[in-house]
C-alpha cells in the first residue's frame, strides 16, 4: 500500500494571531460565491511567501516521518491553492526530500498549452530526485481554463493528444516531427530524459467523471479519486473494472487510490474543532461558479445531459450553495456561514471527513479502505489551521497512523503500483471480471 | 427553446458529408436567414411578418445540436465556406441574406470571400469586428440566461422576449444552449468573437448593397463596431434604433420589419 498525504496549500490567515483578517477572507469568498475569480488586491505577499515555505516544509518533515508520498496539485486565480506552478515546489521536493515519491496529482495539460515543454520540466524533475517521480495529468477545472485562455471545447482532445506527446517526447528516439490535430512541433528531441525507464508510472486524479475513468482503464493508469463520496466511487471501480475486463486484464488495488480528509489532534474535541474548519468558506463547493466550473464544451454530451437535470447531485463541484447576486447583507453572509459550517455533521457521519485521536480515526479509516480497497491512499489536510497544528497532525498521522493503517492494508492485501503493474495480471476474454470495491461492505455501512 | 412551431418546415439538405437541417416557412423570393451564437431562437412575430412575402431558408448551424457537427469546421471562416458550398450546390446564389449577431458574423465572411453569393445583405448587429470603444460582451463567463438578458434593453418590457426565454430554464434548454455555447467556444474563443482580418477583407466586396441594424444601446456588440463594418462596406448604409438593445427583431420588431421589407423590396 502506497500511503501519502496531501493539502491544497490554502491561502489563509493564522486563526490564532489574525482571526478577523481571516473572517474578512471569508466573508469575501461567500460574497463572491467562488475562490476562483476572488480579486487579487486581497493578496499579501509576504504571507504568501510564508505560507509556501511553510507547506514546503511540512513535506520535508514527512520525508523523515516516512510517508512513501506527497502529493501535490495545482490550481489557477484563487487562494483555494498556492500552487499555481507545481512544477516549481516539485523541483525544491525532489533536492529537498531524500525517500518520498513526488506525486503531482495533476498537471493540467490542456492548460499548460505545450506538452514538450511539460515533458522537459517533469524529466528534470525526475532526474534531480533520482527517479521518484510520478507524473499524473488533469484536464484543469473548468475555471483553469478561462484563467490560461484555454479552448474548453478542445480540452479533452488537448488532454489525451498532449499526453500521448508527452510519453512519445520520453520514449520514441528523437528527433523526430509530430504533426497531431491540436500540437505540432517540427523537431521533438528532448535532450533531458526521465531516469525512470521506459517512463515515470503515471496516476491520474479525478472527480468521478466516467469519461475519464474508462479512459484510465484503457491506459492502464492507476485512478485517483479525489475525496468523492463512497457509493458514486464503488461504481466508478465497477466501471473501471468493467472497462479493464474488455482491455483483457483484471483490475487490482493497485489501479485504484484514494484522498480521503482527515484531521488527527491529541484530543478528539480539538481534532473536531480543527476538522471543522476544512469547511472554510464552502470549501470544494465553493471552489467556483458553475459557469467557470463547466466552460462551454468542457464537458461531453452525455455530462452536459446528465448535468441539465441534476439539480441536488451530491458532491457536485460548483453547485452553488446560495444563489444570491452577491449584494447579500451582512445578516445574509452570516446566514449562510452558519450553513455552511452546519453542513459538518453530516460530512462526518458520510466519512467525507475523519477528525480525531489516532486511536479514534483507525476504526473509521478502516471502513473506507474495507469499501474501496485502494492500492494508494491518501490524507488530506485542509482549512485554515495554525502552523503548529498542521504540523501536529502530520506527525500523529507519520507516527501513530500511518503504521496502522498499513498494517490494516497488509490484511486486505492492498497492493500498490509499485508492487503490482497496473494491468499485468491477464483475464480471458469469456471471463467476468471480479469486483475491486466492496460492496457489502459498502451497504454495511 | 421556445420554439413557434407553427410557420415552418424542415428540411434536410446534403452538403458535402454533412445533411443540413434547414427550415423553411413563407413564400415567395427566398431569403436566407443565419441565426445567431444561442442557436435559432424560433419563430417570431418578425418571421411571420416577413414570410408574407418571402420564403425564409434557415440553415441550422452544424454543431449547434440539430445539424450535426462537421468536425472540420474549426473556423466561422469554415462555417462560412460551408454556408456558401450550401448556396451553390442548392442554386440559391444570388439570394438575399439577413443574418443576426454570430450568424450575421457568419454572412460578413461569405460576402467577403464571394460578393456574388448575396443580392442584398442585411446585417443585425453582427459580431466579427473589434468594437474601437467598448468591448464584445463575453458569452462565455456567464450562463447563457445572463448573456441573454444582456441582448435587450429591457427584458421586462418586451414581451416576446419574455415569451421566448422567460421562466425556469428546461434541461432541454439547458441542453440546447450548451451545444450552441460549446460549438461558439470551438470557432471563435481566440480571439473573442471576431477577426482582424475581416474590415479589410469587407473593404474588397463592391457591388452589394447592405443594410447595417443596430440598437444604440446594444450590450452585446457595441455600437462602434457598426460604424467600422459601415466604413468598410462601400456601398452600406447603418440604419440605429433608439432604446434598443441587441435585438431589433423583438424590441423594435414593427420598425425592424419596415425598413428590411423597403431595403429588400
């Protein structure tokens, strides 16, 4: 089992020292209905510039700590996340840490705009942390898309077009000249190459779009999910599955990983309290407006068909939690904080968020990996926490859950990509594939 | 969308691999009518009147969810090529055209590559040029409810308007919108909604009278981008509505239908 954990590098204040400052940051987000698009003058960079160097080195930590991961993500145009380039906190991660894999969950091709250059800068990476990394790929939300200009009605095409570029750029002997529908370069010939032959293996994230996860399947990459709620998930494994049996193999634990949040603290009331605050400002459903969520032809048909008419879908990113015009009074504002927090029960009671001991957090950590059976798992920590809580909770889940957890995968033999290839164990063509998720378990819940 | 179903037939034309739905209703000379970037809001009270005396041809743009998307379309300059191809084939050269907003766009470009295709040219509000002051309003940053709303000067007063787009939207709606928004996104996101290339290409079509429409209050194409399509046609005429949005059609429909009748006559 392949264990890691993860944040999206918030932009926040330090609840302790400027707590109205961050009440203000909120309040702006819930006026605005959206991280994405919050006007830039709110930034400080000298609290940026702490922040980062902050996150950077709570990964360095949990290299000591023995984490065999760390994942980093990238976002554009909002204090949601820091890391507008992952590439360049990957670079300072891969002279700064000595063990850990570097996860990059993803980077946004279609964005990005050149795969070539993609290719350079993760071979570099690649090679100065001598072959710890693992590259994943993500079309971008839909909001990255207007923050790089980027066509949303190509991003699909871009996406898989870019990365058969990218792994062509690592592995077929240059130079050579590739003319596709969307890239075109006259000489691809990428001196600096990944140490990691034939290339480094490649996990894609995702949000449960079934586009994506057939095309995973047919890849053979293992699929991230990020923090999606159980049941959409197990069908999604299902789907995988399914897709995996017609590519000629049977799927494993080790096609599969997932993020799960959590925050662990000494006491259970203070890990509740800090948990609670994953839900700052409206978190993930908050992330952005619908409309720069879904940018005109991002999604497929059959999305944009199944979108029209749902109306209440649970984990829906940009569904909007009120849909006032953002000249809310302040009663308002507060009516809808109050909402928002109140919401936090229930993501506990979902396992959408596990707070508490590492005694406590065990029993509930086991009922996820017993439903999804991931070969790669993941903490996630986030909202607005000072420095020194992060960094308490790193090192609970380092020391005292991390080791549990993988003795927990050893007994439901969650094997990872490392130790199974993704795709490697062969099915017959007649045979029914056998199910990677649980679903007793899944219904025992 | 809130389609008038009464008025029109349907009809499948084949151009090249494409099989082009095209409405039809009216009689007499044939007028070509290209709709707009939220696709063929229906038949309106102006349809009606015009189809008096006129048999209004409308083309379903491919891509906009009833023609199927013709995959090597990546240009309106492509969408315009297969328009003309559409013309030819049929024996339609020679036709008079009104085109509305994108589809006007759409015309702009024909007549530019082939000023022979069209009698007369009516141009509502068309995008395809860079206003000198203000800006194209972005389709893309909004829902499409937003944008349409944007199109007249007031949406509560015009009752077809109202008729047309008010009340909850449908999945079906919904759905519609999305295929024009996404086919729009594929041809025209960069640069936004227009070409540099067009005033000069327009400065080269003689010989083809055009009547330019415009609302002075339009919020979606500004005016100013009236006055450069109006100095770049030689033989154009800007004909501007007062209290009137994107929409002459709907908001000034009487006005609207008397000067296109005496232009077309």
């Amino acid at each position: 089992m392949h264990i890691m954990w993860f944040t999206e590098r918030s932009y926040h204040y330090d609840p302790e020292k400027e707590p109205e400052k961050l009440r203000e940051l909120e309040t702006e987000v819930i006026r605005h209905r959206s991280f994405f698009g919050l006007r830039n003058e709110l930034f400080d960079a000298k609290l940026g510039s702490e922040l980062l160097n902050q996150f950077l080195d709570e990964k360095i930590y949990s290299d000591e700590l023995g984490f065999d991961g760390v994942m980093l993500n990238e976002h554009h145009g909002t204090p949601f996340c820091l890391g507008a380039v992952m590439d360049v906190e990957a670079a300072v991660l891969a002279k700064t840490t000595r063990r850990v894999k570097i996860v990059l969950l993803g980077n946004p091709v279609p964005t990005v705009g050149n795969p070539v250059r993609l290719a350079e800068e993760l071979a570099m990476i690649d090679l100065i942390s001598r072959g710890r990394l693992v590259p994943g790929w993500v079309r971008g939300a839909g909001s990255e898309q207007f923050a790089n200009n980027a066509n949303p009605a190509n991003n699909r095409e871009l996406f898989e077009e870019g990365i058969d570029l990218i792994i062509k750029a690592w592995t077929q002997p240059g130079p050579f000249r590739y003319e596709g529908k969307h890239f075109h370069f006259r000489f691809v010939n990428p001196w600096v190459l990944p140490l990691q032959k034939p290339h480094p293996p490649i996990w894609i994230p995702g949000l449960v779009s079934p586009d994506t996860v057939k095309w995973c399947a047919q890849k053979r990459f293992p699929y991230v999910a990020l923090a999606t709620k159980l049941e959409p998930t197990v069908e999604l494994w299902n789907m995988y599955t399914q897709q995996a049996a017609r590519e000629g193999y049977q799927a494993g634990t080790e096609n599969f990983g997932y993020l799960q949040p959590v925050f662990v603290a000494d006491t259970q009331e203070k890990a509740e309290e800090l948990g609670k605050r994953f839900m700052f400002g409206g978190a993930f459903a908050h992330f952005a407006r619908p409309e720069w969520m879904f940018p005109p032809g991002y999604n497929s048909k059959e999305a944009t068909r199944r979108l029209a008419r749902l109306n209440n879908g649970p984990n829906l990113p940009g569904k909007p939690i009120h849909a006032a015009g953002g000249d809310e009074d302040d009663a308002q504002i507060e009516a809808i904080r109050k909402a928002i927090y109140e919401g936090y029960p229930q993501s506990r009671k979902d396992l959408q968020m596990i707070a508490g001991t590492p005694d406590s957090v065990i029993p509930q950590l086991r009922k996820v990996l017993e439903v999804l059976r991931p070969g790669i798992f993941s903490f996630w920590i986030d909202g607005p926490i000072p420095p020194k809580d992060r960094m308490r909770c790193v090192e609970l889940l380092g020391k005292e859950v991390m080791p549990r957890v993988r003795e927990i995968g050893k007994e439901l033999d969650l094997v990872d990509p490392f130790e199974r290839a993704p795709g490697s164990t062969p099915l017959a063509a007649s045979s029914e594939p056998e199910p990677v998720a649980n679903a007793e378990a899944l219904a025992a819940l | 969308m809130a389609e008038k179903v009464s008025g029109f037939t349907e009809e499948t034309v084949k151009v090249g691999a494409t099989s082009l739905v095209v409405l039809k209703g009216g009689s007499g000379k044939p007028l070509l009518v290209l709709h707009e970037e939220l696709g063929f809001p229906g038949w309106l009270r102006w349809n009606a009147e015009m189809a008096k005396n006129r048999t209004l041809l409308i083309p379903m743009h491919p891509g906009f969810g009833r023609t199927e998307k013709a995959e090597w379309i990546s240009s309106v300059r492509d969408l315009a090529g297969f328009h003309s191809r559409y013309l030819r084939e049929q024996k339609l050269a020679g036709i008079d055209v009104i085109g509305f907003s994108f589809g006007g766009w759409v015309a702009a470009e024909m007549a530019a590559n082939d000023p022979n295709l069209f009698r007369r040219m009516v141009l509502v509000a068309p995008t395809g040029i860079r206003p000198p002051n203000g800006e194209l309003r972005d389709m893309f940053v909004t829902p499409a409810r937003v944008y349409l709303s944007a199109s007249v000067r007031n949406p509560a007063a015009t009752a077809e308007f109202g008729a047309l787009f008010g009340g909850d939207e449908t999945p079906e709606q919904f759905e519609a919108f999305e295929d024009a928004r996404a086919e729009v996104a594929r041809l025209a996101w960069q640069p936004y909604m227009h070409n540099p290339s067009l005033p000069h290409l327009l400065e080269g079509v003689s010989g083809l009278p055009t009547l330019l429409l415009w609302g002075r209050e339009d919020g979606v194409v500004p005016l100013s981008a009236g006055e450069v399509y109006q100095r770049a046609l030689k033989d154009s005429r800007l004909v501007v509505f007062d209290n009137c949005g994107h929409r002459p059609e709907v908001e000034k429909t009487s006005e609207f239908v008397a000067q296109v009748n005496e232009f077309l006559a």
